[in-house]
C-alpha cells in the first residue's frame, strides 16, 4: 500500500502541473522504480509488452474508418434522414441528436470523438429549434456516452484484452445498454421540448423521405455487418476494424462520391497520432498495473472484501463507487488497465460475469466524461456552444442522473448485458 499511495502522490502531483497523464505516469512508475531498487529494463519491458497486442490493432481500424465515413458524406446523410423523419415531432432536433449519436457509436467507439462530430453538426440545430446553448450543450455530451457502449468500441476492447474476454461477446453484449441508454435519453428530451412548448419542423414529404432513406442505406446497414460478422464468425474484432475502412471508403467513393483519395494521407497521419497516444497511455499503464500486481494490492483487497462478509450487491456498490471517482480524474485508459486487475478477481469470486462486469466498468468510466468541472465531453461541447460554463453544468445534472438509473439498472440486474449474447451464443 505505501508503494501505491507513493505512485498515486506522485502522478496527480504531476498532473496539477498539467503533465500529460502518460508522461506523469511513466514519471511517478519511474520514480518507484528508484524507491524500490527495481531494474531500469523492466519498465520499457512492461510498456512494450503491454502494447505487444493482436487486439489492439482494431484501435487505429475504428479511429480511421470514423474518418472516412465523415468525409465521405455518410454522417450528413444519416443526420438528414433523421431530421426528415421526426420532422413532425416537437423538438426533433434533440432526438436526432441521439439518433446521430447511436449511429457514430457504430463508426468511431469513442464517446469524445462522437462528441466533437455530433456537437459541431447539431448543437445549431438544436439551438435554432429553442433548446437552450447550454442544454444543447450538456446533452449533446451525454448522448455521445452512447459512443463507448455500442460497438465497435475502443475501451471495450482495451477490457476484452485486460480481462482476458472475448471481445466479441462484449461487443454484443453492449447493444441493449446502448439502446437503453438511448431510449432513456429521447424520453428526457421529449419531456423537456414539451415542457419548453418547442414547435416542430414539419412533415417531409414520402417520396422525398424515401429518397433520404435509400442514400442513407449503405450507412444504416453497418449494424447489420457488425451483427453478422460477430454471429458468422466471418471475421475477428480486429478485422471486422479493417472491413469498416474498406466499407467507409467503398461507400464514400463509389456510391455517395464525396470522399477524395488526397484526403487519405491526412486521414492515415491523424489515425497514427491517436493511436499513438492511445497506445503509450496503454504501455505505461501496464507497468503501473504490473506494479500493482506484484505488491499483492489484488490480493489483499479481494481478501478484505471477503473478510468483510459482503455479498454481491455490496460488492458492486463498492465498484461503481470507485470506478465513478476514477472516471472522474482519469482517462478511461489507465482506469481500465490499472483498476480492472484488482477488482475483476474479486468480482469472478463473487461470482460476477466478466462480460457483465465489463459493461458496468465501461459506463462507469464513461459518466466521468460528463461530471462538471473537468468532464472532457462537456468541456468540447460547451466550446461549441459557446453557452457559459456554469450553466452547461446545471443542465448537465440530470444527465449525469439519468446515466446513474440506467447504470444501477446495468449493475444489478445482469441480464440487460447477458440476454444477447446468450440468445446468439456469443462465447
């Protein structure tokens, strides 16, 4: 325990500093290394290994198939469809936000790329419609939590690799969550349109909604890929990342004929950046994880747990407690990787599915992207929005209200997670 509140001491000491949080990292592991008489070797061992991957390889697939299929038109097609569809709705703008959303969610598997895209393109729209800068602001931020849950998803496969489980059965396990999340969030904004008395845009005609609906098609049946892909066994996780890059420019070039090759290299640049930073935040945090490991800390926290004569609803109290204050400081990365090795033990004892346990890490982590003053979607949507940050987080409390429900829902009734996979016999 002193080796880890040394560690912990260290790097939020560093980030105060605004240290980037590998950097601070590498720094406070570094330094215990000192401390503790370790060889220098081990750290870039454990930070190569830890990258050292088969399934992280679908990070950069997913990051630049985003890219593509926004390039190429795809998301403005799927965004035109839904507004022309529940044209006639009060307030539609809002429900095509999550919409657009649930469908990015399909695309990128990241909840603060989804934010950056989905805000740029409807906060406006959202604004013209009545809603309020802010409430477009902090809604717009919470829908984007949709990203991470509907796969493809990148802190899902960071589990699925952590854990040791099939990332495939997590990613079907994540569909009813996501949609969960989904229907809650268009009941809220429903209620606040007519609560507010927003008018509507009005009917779209049929054969012009028709029109939008078959040039959206090549884009609304990538679910249906995924789906297949995972039940078929057609490909792997990883590979299912490559045949999204081939299908966004597929579709991009030949049937919408938007995106333009020159882009490419620009596209592939900005992919590799991200990875990389993705990926020595996923090296780094492995030492500390290796650390952590061998000072016994899993060990003896699954022992006083036991000790402690808790039972499972306890038990994932204790974990969503701890998870939501760590989503709050970190990047849902290194909380992964660090805290998962310590808890997912204790949480196969108590005799808790990894797939379940996954999907409530993973929501956890997440909400801490929408919890004022440092939640990063609320810090991109509120620049968009240009509302004041003090009313960005009034508004958002009841977001952050609606995610706890739906993850207490999660937590303990363990079949919104488990039913598919079992349906579609996921191993």
């Amino acid at each position: 325990m002193v080796m880890l509140a040394t560690l912990s001491i260290v790097f939020f000491a560093l980030t105060m500093f605004a240290v980037p949080i590998a950097i601070a990292m590498a720094l406070a592991a570094l330094v215990v290394i000192q401390i503790w008489g370790m060889p220098g070797f081990l750290f870039a061992q454990k930070v190569v290994n830890g990258m050292d991957s088969f399934p992280l390889l679908a990070i950069p697939f997913f990051i630049l198939a985003a890219s593509v299929m926004n390039s190429g038109g795809v998301t403005t097609r799927v965004i035109d469809l839904f507004a022309g569809a529940l044209g006639r709705v009060r307030g539609s703008s809002g429900i095509v936000n999550v919409g657009t959303n649930v469908f990015l969610a399909g695309i990128s598997g990241s909840a603060v790329a989804d934010a950056a895209a989905s805000g740029a393109l409807l906060i406006p729209e959202m604004k013209k419609e009545g809603y309020s800068g802010a409430f477009a602001a902090a809604f717009t931020a919470g829908a984007a939590i949709i990203g991470p849950i509907i796969p493809p998803s990148i802190p899902l496969v960071i589990y699925g690799v952590i854990a040791q489980v099939s990332i495939t059965r997590l990613f079907v396990a994540a569909y009813i969550p996501g949609l969960i999340i989904a229907a809650v969030l268009t009941a809220y904004v429903l209620y606040v349109a007519r609560r507010q008395n927003l008018s509507s845009r009005g009917s779209m005609a049929w054969s012009e909604l028709g029109s939008k609906l078959r040039v959206s098609a090549w884009a609304l049946s990538m679910p249906i890929l995924l789906m297949v892909g995972a039940k078929g066994g057609l490909f792997t996780v990883t590979e299912l990342g490559a045949v999204l890059v081939f299908y966004a420019i597929f579709v991009g070039w030949v049937i919408h004929r938007e995106f333009k090759w020159r882009q490419l290299p620009g596209m592939l640049t900005d992919a590799a950046l991200q990875t990389a930073n993705i990926m020595l935040v996923v090296g780094v945090s492995s030492f500390v994880a290796y650390l952590i490991v061998i000072h016994g800390i899993p060990k003896d926290i699954q022992s006083a747990l036991h000790d402690s004569k808790l039972g499972p609803i306890e038990f994932l109290l204790i974990v969503n407690v701890v998870f939501l204050i760590a989503g709050i400081f970190l990047d849902s990365t290194p909380a992964t990787i660090i805290l998962v090795p310590i808890f997912l033990p204790a949480a196969l004892s108590f005799g808790v599915d990894p797939t379940h346990f996954g999907l409530v890490v993973v929501l956890n982590l997440m909400i801490g992207l929408i919890h004022p003053p440092i939640g990063l979607n609320l810090l991109i949507t509120q620049a968009i929005s240009r509302a004041p940050m003090k009313e960005v987080v009034w508004e958002s409390l009841p977001m952050i209200g609606i995610m706890l429900v739906v993850l207490g829902v999660i937590t303990y009734v363990p079949q919104t997670v488990l039913w598919l996979p079992e349906l579609m016999g996921v191993n």
